[in-house]
C-alpha cells in the first residue's frame, strides 16, 4: 500500500543497515508470472540491498500459478530464522526479464526485490543519490569490488571445503 509501512522484521533490515540520514525508500514496478503461464502479479516492490531472492505473498504467487518446489531457512533482519516456501518464476522490472527463486511470503507482506534479480540484469543500485544504475555488460567473473568483500571464488579443489 503506497503511504504506509509494513512494520513486520523484514524491514527492520533496511533500517539497521543504514548508516547515514534515513531516506526515502526506492521502488520498483515489477510483474510476475509463472514459468509456464500467461497469469501475471504486478506490484511495487521495495528494494532491498540486504536480501538476495525476491519476496511476494504467498496468495499472489498462487493465484497466478506459481507452485512452491522446496522450502529453505532464511535469517531475518532481527536474527530470527524463519522457514518459507519458495518457487520459481519469471519477473519483469526497468525493461528487463529473469527468472529465479521467489520467496512465498506472508500475505500481508510488502513485495521486496533482492539483489540476485538486481545482478542478473546487471543492474545495481546507488543508496546516496537514491537510483538505479544499468551497468554496461554483466560481469561474468567476480569483480574487485565482489572480491574486496571477501565474496570471492574459492581455489580450484577447494569447493568441497565450503559448508
């Protein structure tokens, strides 16, 4: 709903991850459907730097014909850990298409846009000057930027070492 806030835990993250003046939220309109499907969810959804997937209510998602395919433990923003349905589908945003997992979320639950959507397009989002930036080509090899966060790509015969 435009004007008001959730006040659930999922936007407690935006909130304590801030480190300057609190401003204004970005959103961005977004359509949903199922993989195989015409259906189609359409929403402004919140988005949200400190999730990865992208989160819509569950009756959404359901009415369109989207179908849960697993379940998977997620930590919110206020340390606790929460099991949700996930399924797959294809979303639309700022003249782009991907596909990917979403997250079956409560109904009364404000849509929010992770980054791996964000990435897939190759677009990432500018807190300071509250934007969305296109970057010229996607990277297709973890950047120094990725690399300085110490996400990087593990040695070659190392990958069974990761748990």
């Amino acid at each position: 709903m435009p004007g008001t806030m959730h006040q659930g835990p999922l936007l407690c993250r935006i909130r304590r991850r801030r480190i300057a003046p609190p401003m204004g939220a970005i959103h961005v309109p977004v359509v949903v459907q199922p993989l195989r499907g015409r259906r189609e969810y359409r929403a402004d959804f919140l988005l949200d730097t400190g999730a990865t997937d992208y989160f819509a209510p569950a009756a959404e998602l359901r009415k369109i014909g989207v179908q849960p395919v697993g379940r998977m433990a997620y930590e919110l923003a206020d340390g606790r850990v929460v099991e949700y349905e996930f399924g797959l589908a294809q979303l639309r945003f700022l003249d782009q298409v991907t596909a990917g997992r979403v997250i079956f979320g409560p109904d009364d639950v404000e849509p929010l846009l992770g980054l791996t959507p964000l990435e897939s397009v190759g677009i990432t989002v500018d807190p300071v000057n509250q934007t969305v930036k296109r970057l010229p080509a996607v990277p297709l090899k973890p950047t120094r930027r990725v690399a300085a966060s110490g996400c990087v790509t593990p040695p070659r015969g190392a990958e069974h070492q990761i748990r």
